[in-house]
C-alpha cells in the first residue's frame, strides 16, 4: 500500500514537471479495423487519457470552459467525421458547473472510404480542448493520424472497445419521442410525450442540455412521469442568459444511477425542440 | 442598543444588496487594495464611467488578449477618455493566476497592463458581489454608478480580429450616453478560481 502511494506521488512529480502546457491530457485515434474496403464505412473512435484531477469539456461546456473541438485532414473521397460526444458529467463548484468529461472519454466517429479506394490512406485531425480543474486551466491542442489499407476489414482488439463507447454515445429518438417546451418568466416547464404506442418506457429520465444558455448547467434536470399521462415532464429554470425568447433545445437523456448502460434499451438518448413559426 | 439593531439590520441589508449584481440596478460596493496597498472603493470614483475586468493571467482566453495587444490597447484607449479601469483579481491563494500584490504588480507591468488599479481580491468578496464567473468577465458601471454591461469582452474566443467587439460597442455607449444593445451576455473564459 505504502509502496503504491509512492509510487503515486511520484507519477503526480513527473507529471508537474513534464506536462507544463500539454493539457493535461492525451490523445489517439483507434479504427476497429487497419484495412477498409472502397465504398464501406469504418468505424473509429477519438481516445482521450485526461490527468487524474483534471477534466475537460463537453459539446455544452457550461459555465466556463470550451467545447472539444476536432478539426479533419481527409484524403479526397473520404466522407463522414461527425463526432459523437459521449453523455456528460456535472462538475459544480459553487454557483457554476462544468459539463465534461474526467479519466478516459471515447468519442466515435464513422468514415466512409471513397469507391475507388485503393492502397492507403491517412487520416488526419488536429483536436483542441481545454483542461481545467479547481485550480487552473491549461489548453491542450494534438495532432494525430491514422493510416488504413484497402482491403476486408480484419477486427482489430480496440473494435470492442469502439462498439462500448458507441454504446454510451446518445442515439437520436426524435422518431419515438417528442419533446415540448413551455416557457414561463423564469422558468421552463418540459415534456415529453411518446409518438407511437410501441414506444417502451422511458428510463432516460436524468437530461444534459447539449444547447447553451438555456438552462443553467448547475440545474439538474429530471423528468418524473405524469400521473394517469402517458408523459413525462421536469420544470427548470431557465438561463440568466436566455435574454430573447427560447427558439431550441437539445437534450441528451441517461437512466439515472449508472455510469455504464445496464442494457441495449438504456442507451443514452437525445431530443430536440424547434419553436415553431 | 437600538442603533447597534439598527447597524446589524443596516449589514443584513447591505450583505443583501452586495449580492444583487443586476444590470440596472446600482453596483455593488466594493473595498479592495491595490496592488500598492492602498484601498480603492466604489464611491471613490462617483461621476466617472468605470470598468471592471476579471483577470488570470494564467488562463489561456486572458494570454490571448494580453499578448495580442487586444486588452492592453483597450485599457489605454478608454482611460485616455476618463474611464477608470479596475482589473480584478479574485484568484485564492495557491490557484492559477494568484500572486502577491508585489509579484502581481511586476507581472501586470510585463503584460503590459494600463488599468488605473490592479485589485488584490484573493478572497473572493467582490468576485462574488458581482458574480464574476471567468476570465475574462466584463463589467461596465455608468457615471451614475449603476451597473449597464455584464458580459464576454467579445463573441469569439478563437478569433478576436472577427469577433463582435460586445464590450467596447458597450462602452462606447455608455461614454456616448445612449442605450447599451447587449448588457448582459454569457462570458466566454476559464472560471474563476475562487
């Protein structure tokens, strides 16, 4: 034990020492297979190893902060780099909150190879953040690659770990689902109303607002169902920010209680709302 | 014993009011030394346009604006014109961007600061009074010491030569006497380490 808080104690040293201005946190890029075949879709996932204390930022970063952002060098032909952004954490402190993410975040994302693809190519991407904790900030820019050959995907060993993040990265159910908004002086009254009779229970009740300045990211956000209503509703306050009248939301939804999803049914979720006219 | 109900009614109160940073509404007080120890309050400056920036020179949305120019240009530009400009520092003892009144006054020369005081709030008080949330956080109280912007010195934390200038058009507003269009809007930054 002793030996193992020394050990510690050194690791944080090092890092004080060695880690002035790299973010805190490191970054690479796994593919769930090193070969692709023209035409197909590969599957892949942006890795980020975040410094025990530090956290970094979600899509909403909440109070301060800024959104992790990714920006792509494709070879011609190549299509797709729509980063998915696993379900957030709420760090508050005082009256704020940060929305990010701490430990090791795995955001996926999916390119198509062009239908003439041949020999290889390299992907490129340049991803920025910024790595705060209670005490400081430090930014944090990497660039990293990919190299992928034509020819039958081969699973590699990180496919199984792609396929888990995927799994935890919200899936959109505005199809199933539909999300009202009524807005009041200071608050925001919000519902949610099932579109079709298969629609299963919602379990995904504890909700992220992916949209800034709407509600403030320190409010917890938690649909409880509506008595004799096949709905679920939650009234939260709305942004000091939210100066005009509120146009859209975007919601991400999780079941309450768990980091990883228990079942396929419990994946997080995410609903949008336009205001009309 | 009255007068003594009277005065911890008067604090009640007073805490109270400290709290309601509110555009429109007078300003908070303030009490804070400078970076020479002297001690630099609100109504020292009754009549006069001032502002209130939150620094951290640590923080990576304040080094761009000090070392582009940006911040020091807008700190010379505006009290040439007899606004008085108060950067704040709410950072704690041992948190990024805290320093002594001493060191903070070096490094304030270094980055080439040209506020009219440099405020040692390391505990935090007036950030609270005011609901200072990152650096850089802007604030703007007019001649009549009422409180008019409360916002982000620009839209764009990543380019600042594009950026609608939220801050200066603010105060060029209140210099000119006519409406401020945007007083109050979300700040972009490192929050504020209390």
């Amino acid at each position: 034990m002793m030996s193992c808080l020394r050990f510690f104690a050194l690791f944080l040293t090092m890092g004080a020492a060695s880690a002035a201005e790299n973010g805190r946190a490191r970054v690479d890029w796994i593919s769930e297979s090193p070969t692709c075949e023209a035409g197909k879709s590969l599957r892949t996932a942006i890795r980020m190893v975040i410094d025990p204390g530090w956290h970094t930022y979600w899509i909403n970063p909440g109070d301060a902060g800024m959104k992790t952002s990714i920006e792509w060098k494709l070879p011609s032909g190549w299509v797709g780099g729509a980063l998915e952004y696993p379900v957030p954490e709420r760090y508050s402190s005082g009256e704020m909150a940060a929305l990010g993410y701490k430990g090791t975040v795995l955001f996926p994302v999916t390119f198509t190879a062009p239908p003439e693809f041949s020999g290889t190519a390299r992907l490129g991407a340049t991803v920025s953040w910024l790595a705060c904790n209670d005490g400081a900030c430090i930014p944090g820019e990497a660039e990293i690659s990919i190299e992928i050959q034509a020819g039958p995907a081969s699973l590699s060993s990180d496919a199984g770990i792609i396929s888990d993040a995927r799994g935890k990265t919200p899936l959109d159910r505005n199809s199933d689902f539909k999300l009202e908004v009524a807005e009041q002086a200071k608050s925001l009254v919000l519902k949610i109303h099932p579109l079709h009779s298969a629609v299963p229970e919602l379990v995904q009740t504890l909700a992220f607002p992916a949209s800034p300045d709407v509600i403030p990211p320190i409010a917890e956000i938690r649909f409880v169902r509506v008595p004799d209503a096949d709905s679920w509703e939650a009234t939260v306050p709305k942004s000091e920010y939210a100066t005009e009248s509120i146009r859209e939301l975007q919601l991400v939804l999780v079941a309450p209680g768990s980091g990883a999803p228990a079942k396929a049914t419990h994946q997080p979720i995410s609903l949008a709302w336009r205001k009309s006219h | 014993m009255k007068s003594i109900i009277h005065a911890t009614i008067a604090g009640a109160f007073g805490l109270i009011a400290a709290h309601a940073a509110e555009i429109g509404k007078p300003a908070p007080e303030f009490s804070e030394k400078n970076t020479s120890g002297e001690t630099v309050n609100l109504t020292d400056f009754k009549g006069k346009v001032i502002v209130l920036e939150w620094v951290n020179y640590g923080c990576p949305f304040v080094k761009k604006h000090y070392s582009s120019g940006n911040l020091p240009k807008l700190q010379e530009t505006y009290t040439g014109k007899d606004v008085v400009w108060l950067t704040i520092s709410s950072a704690a003892e041992g948190k990024q961007g805290y320093y002594d009144a001493a060191k903070m006054a070096e490094v304030s020369k270094e980055q080439k600061n040209k506020a009219s005081h440099t405020l040692m709030d390391t505990d935090g008080t007036m950030g609270k009074a005011y609901d200072a949330k990152v650096t850089p956080h802007m604030f703007i109280i007019n001649k009549d010491g009422v409180l008019v912007y409360d916002g982000a010195i620009d839209s764009d934390p990543k380019d600042p030569a594009t950026a609608d200038k939220l801050f200066s058009n603010a105060l060029d507003a209140v210099i000119a006497g006519t409406a401020v269009q945007n007083p109050k809007n979300k700040p972009y930054g490192c929050g504020v380490k209390y």
